[in-house]
C-alpha cells in the first residue's frame, strides 16, 4: 500500500513538474557548465529557471555560476551588469565561448564596436555557431567594413539558410554601396524564405525610394502599415513619399507618427535647399550639402540639413555627427534634440537618448511623441515609476492609444502592481484586442489570482493570435489539468505535438495524460516517441517502464527502469519501482531479502529462542503421539498436541 501511494504520488508531480537536468556528473562546476550549454534548448521559462537555479546551487562562484547572474542581468534590461557578470565568468574560465558569444553581443548592443568584434572573433574560434558570423558581419556592417561583414553573412547564410535578416543584411549592404541590382537580388531572397518579414518588405521600399521609384515604394508601404500601424520607419518612409508627391500635409502628419515634427515650413526650407531635397532624393542630396557645408564651414542650417538627410538615409554615425556639431554651435531644436534620442536609442545608447529627448521636452514639455519617446527608454532601462508617470501623463493630455496603456500596464507589471497591471493590459485589450502580448499578459495575472475562467478565456484568445505560443499553451494545458478538463487537454498536448513534432516534453506530458486515462496502448508510444527524440529523458523512461509493469510487461519494465536508474540514480520513484519488480519476478528472494534487511540482532536473537522452543515442543509432541502422522488431519492434532506440551513444559518451569 505504502509503495502505490509513492507510485501515485510521483506520478502526479510529474504532471506539473519540469527535468531534473543534472545527470551524475562529476564536479559541482563541471556539473553546472553541462547545465549552461542546453539552456538555450528550453523553450520554457519555468524549465529553464529551474535550471538557472540548480546552476547557482552547484556552482554559485565559478564561471557556470557568473554566465547565469549575467543572463539574469540582461533579462531586466541590466547591460552594464551583465558585462561586468560576463566578464567575471571569462576570468574563472577563459575557455567559454558561450560567455564570450554572449559578452560581444553585449558590447555590440553598447556601441562597443571593436571590443564586440574581439569577444566574437574568440567565441568562433572555440565553437562555430553562425550565430557569432551574425554577429560579426552585423558589426563589421556598422563599421563600414563591407567585404568583411558580406564574408561573415555568406559564412552565417550557410548554417542559418532560413534566417531571413542574413539576406536583409547583405541586400542593405549593397544598397549603400550603390549597387541596386545586388541590393534588389538579396531582398528577393529574403521574401522567398518569408514573404511576410517586415524588414525585408521595408528593405525594398527604400530601396525603390532609392532609385526614385515612388509609387512601387508607396504600394509596398501602403501593405506594410495595414499590418503594422505602430511601426515608426515605415511612417517615416511614407513621409518621405508624401513629400516627394508634394503632399505636405500628409508628410507632415507621418513625420509625426514616426517620431519627427518636421513642419510644413521646414520640409518648404528643405525643399528649396538644392534640386535633389527639392525632390526628396537624400542618398544624392548628400553630396552636394556636403559641399556646401565645405564651402561655408560651421553652417547650422546646412549641418540640420545634412544630418536629417543622413539619417533618413540610414547613415546614423553621420547623421549623429553633424546634429551635435549643430548643438555646440548653438543651433540645437526640439525636433533636434529628439532626432538625436532616435539615432541613440538605435544604437542602444540609452542613457545619451534620455539625456537628447529631456532636452527635447524642454523646448516642448508636452509634445505627445517625445513623452512617449522617453516614457518607453525608462520602460527599456527598468526605471519603472518614471514610466509609469509619463505614461499617465500622456492620458492626461488624452493622447492615449492602445499601445500606451499596454506600456503603461507593462511598467506597473515590472513594478509588481498587479492590480493596476491587470486593470491596464484589460483597458488594452478592450481597445485593441488583437494585441496577443496583452491578451497573454491579462491571462497571466488572472491566473495569478486564481480567476482561471478569465485566464482560459484569454489565454485561448492569444492562441487564436499566435497559434504557436507554447508560452499560452502550457498555462492552458495546467488550467485544464487542474479543472480535470482530460478531454481538452488531450487536445491541446496533440496540437502541441504537431506543432513542436521535436518537442520531448511534448510527447512525454501526452503520455502522462493518456496513462492518467488507463489508455496504455496510446501512452507507450507517447513515451517511446520522447526517449527516441531524447535519449536521457528520465521522466520518460521511468513512465514506461511504469506502464509496463501495469501491463504485466515485467521483463520490458525491469529493461527500461534500469536505464532510467544509469541516467538519474537518485529518482526516488524509479527504485520503487525496480524494488516492485523484483518482487514480481522473483518474490521468494525479495521476502527473504527484505526480511533479513528489516530484522536487527534482537529479532535473530528471537527467533532463535523459538526455534529452541520449537525443538522442546515437537519432542513434547512426540511423546504424546506414538505414532508418525500419516494424513493432514493427524498432523493438526500433533499441532495442538505440541501446544498442550508447551504449555505443560511452562507449568513445570514455574513450579
């Protein structure tokens, strides 16, 4: 009885439990570094903070330990303190490449250019993930070393063929090179891998701006918005179009939308600037503002001229360069200031894009665009109270959108508000409620608070949005488990196998399930199909060797449960398990054994007592019968016989 309700419950921990990844290794540390290299194979948060967890209790100090308080860093937006971690964990162990890998990736994210290609360049010599040729040819773009950037693309393309920025990044490099047709060739590549990849889509549109072909570049960009009203570059290129048409209005309105209060004069003062800003065509507008700023060194209106024209042609460095020359020669603006924040938080320059947009907001306290601006750098930063004050700010001022009280309940949420979190992602939702991160964010926090009719009913909501996030799905999947809800859970772990086909956990918690339902013959193959996808699942392999026993497959469940024991000997279920076996298969052994195991010196002692007593008894018992027994019926009186001399024996003692 007391092995069944082991059985039972390990069984249904198993349900809502994740993998115990730790495999016997030797060596605390040596244990956890084993631990960090699958971290990125998790697709779930929970598995994977159980694993950051027994990282740290293994080996808290040592690399493994610094590379995941660094991981740690980075998810709260925390970049100077993950380098520092980075940098820590390369110092315990510089044979690290995932520490190196990551810390270039850092840097580059900083604008620590050089310093980003050195930790690369060592992280690829260790370990040749395409990543690090990613990451390299998107620092080496930055740098405007070309033929560097398109060798370590071409090398990426080769291990990441389905990657469609890799594409993005060739066609962008060749666009600024002037040579269009290479240009044109690569963002083809990158639809036909994804016809619907936004940057490809935008890529083009510049492209076509490029060569001046305005209403291929408007059709294209009339989609993009349809599908992505929030997106401030393709405003900006509408703009572009717009004033290109001569529709001022319209330009102005988009500049807005994109970040930029360009007025109607400003666009007139560009306009007549030269013949190519008459047009609108920036990429040759260039050269001849640069000219003119030789001619007259130190022009403010020539240096804003040629720094916007830098920047909506996507030469940020330059455009950087020229807005702050601008600035120390006192012509900074508003509209200045804020285009500098843009061209900073791009380069992931936060602190320098909160220092230009506060000098923004000086000029203008309540323009809507800059608060907004500055209100998503603290969201970025964590600096969540100051969010949450602009946000409301902004509702104030009644420029509220959907968009900003989805930030302002994500500022509440990372302030652990809740309730105010809760109340804003269900405002959110109501004014937009195709917005899947709200819908799965207000399914959260109902679930949270134990509502779980709503958080299903939301949760089913950011399904419909987003059918392949597992995120969703798993808090579904634990709501109907607890609702007893066998029915749907079956079909929920079936959508989630034909979605993730790969997937081990997948196919291991449908088996759960149809085990739960005494549907052995569907739960084996379940169980099969997650240890074949994944060899030391020990979860899996201790349920089918669970199921084997029930149905009588001893041989085949004493085979499984011994694999499972190599792989994790401290399962606790696992050697119940084993021990029922045995018991099974050889059950004279196993009563002997456990008898002798459980039996101290005094119960030997005993039982050699009685058996001395016995000795006395049958010679009682043979005095009494004269003859042998010869039936069954004879030897229980011989029994009783030998009782009575016991007794008799017992009375002459005491007397």
């Amino acid at each position: 009885m007391k092995k069944s309700l082991v059985i039972v419950l390990a069984f249904l921990a198993s349900l809502s439990c994740g993998f115990d990844w730790t495999f016997g290794l030797s060596g605390k540390c040596t244990q956890a570094k084993k631990i960090v290299t699958v971290l990125d194979e998790k697709k779930f948060a929970t598995e994977r903070e159980e694993a950051e967890k027994r990282v740290l209790e293994l080996c808290a100090d040592g690399a493994p330990g610094h590379y995941v308080k660094a991981l740690q860093r980075e998810r709260v937006f925390d970049l100077d303190g993950a380098i520092e971690e980075y940098r820590e964990c390369l110092k315990k162990d510089p044979a690290f490449p995932l520490a190196n890998g990551k810390l270039g990736f850092a840097y580059y994210l900083k604008g620590m250019l050089d310093d980003s290609a050195l930790e690369l360049t060592k992280a690829l010599a260790m370990s040749k993930d395409p990543l690090y040729h990613k990451g390299l040819a998107r620092v080496y773009a930055d740098k405007k070393i070309y033929p560097l950037a398109l060798y370590h693309y071409s090398e990426a393309v080769k291990g990441l063929p389905a990657d469609v920025s890799l594409h993005v990044g060739v066609a962008e490099i060749y666009r600024k090179q002037g040579l269009y047709d290479q240009s044109r060739d690569e963002y083809r590549k990158a639809l036909a891998v994804d016809g619907t990849d936004v940057a490809a889509r935008l890529g083009m549109a510049e492209l076509n701006l490029d060569l001046n072909e305005t209403d291929e570049a408007f059709e294209d960009l009339r989609i993009l918005q349809a599908a992505n009203p929030q997106n401030k570059k393709i405003h900006l290129l509408l703009a572009q179009v717009y004033e290109r048409k001569g529709d001022l209005k319209s330009a102005e309105y988009e500049y807005l939308l994109a970040g930029k209060n360009r007025s109607v004069e400003l666009m007139e003062q560009l306009r007549k600037g030269n013949e190519y800003l008459k047009s609108g065509n920036y990429v040759k507008a260039m050269p001849e503002l640069e000219t003119a700023l030789k001619e007259k060194p130190g022009d403010i209106q020539t240096l804003r001229k040629l720094g916007d024209a830098y920047m909506a042609a996507g030469r940020d460095d330059e455009a950087i360069s020229s807005y702050r020359e601008a600035i120390r020669l006192k012509g900074g603006t508003t509209a200045l200031h804020r285009n500098l924040g843009i061209l900073y938080e791009r380069k992931g320059l936060l602190d320098e894009a909160v220092v230009e947009y506060r000098q923004a907001l000086s000029g203008e306290p309540e323009n809507p665009d800059t608060l907004r601006l500055l209100a998503d750098i603290y969201t970025l930063r964590g600096s969540d109270l100051q969010a949450i004050e602009l946000y409301q700010e902004l509702i104030k001022m009644k420029q509220d959108t959907p968009r900003t009280h989805f930030m302002l309940a994500r500022a509440y949420l990372s302030n652990r508000d809740f309730k105010e979190a809760r109340n804003e992602f269900a405002l959110a939702v109501r004014l937009d409620p195709d917005n899947q991160e709200a819908q799965r964010e207000l399914a959260n926090l109902y679930r949270r608070s134990s509502m779980d009719d709503e958080a299903e009913k939301h949760y089913l909501q950011a399904i419909r949005l987003k059918n392949d996030d597992m995120e969703s799905r798993n808090a579904l999947l634990a709501i109907y488990v607890k609702k007893k809800k066998f029915t749907e859970v079956v079909s929920l772990l079936k959508e989630n196998v034909a979605l993730a086909p790969d997937d081990s956990v997948n196919h291991y918690k449908l088996g759960l399930i149809h085990e739960f339902k005494k549907q052995y013959d569907e739960a084996i193959p379940s169980y099969q199909k997650a240890i074949e996808l994944k060899g030391d699942n020990v979860k899996a392999l201790n349920a089918l060797g669970r199921v084997y026993m029930k149905t009588g497959q001893l041989e085949l469940a004493k085979e499984t449960l011994e694999i499972a024991k190599k792989i994790d000997p401290k399962l606790e279920e696992t050697k119940v398990l084993l021990g029922n076996v045995r018991d099974e298969i050889s059950p004279e052994t196993q009563v002997y054994r456990k008898k002798s195991y459980a039996s101290g010196k005094k119960k030997k002692s005993k039982r050699a007592a009685s058996a001395k007593k016995g000795k006395k008894s049958r010679k009682a018992s043979k005095g009494v019968s004269k003859k042998k027994a010869s039936s069954s019926s004879k030897s229980k009186k011989t029994v009783k016989g030998g009782k009575k001399a016991k007794k008799t024996s017992k009375g002459k003692k005491k007397k």
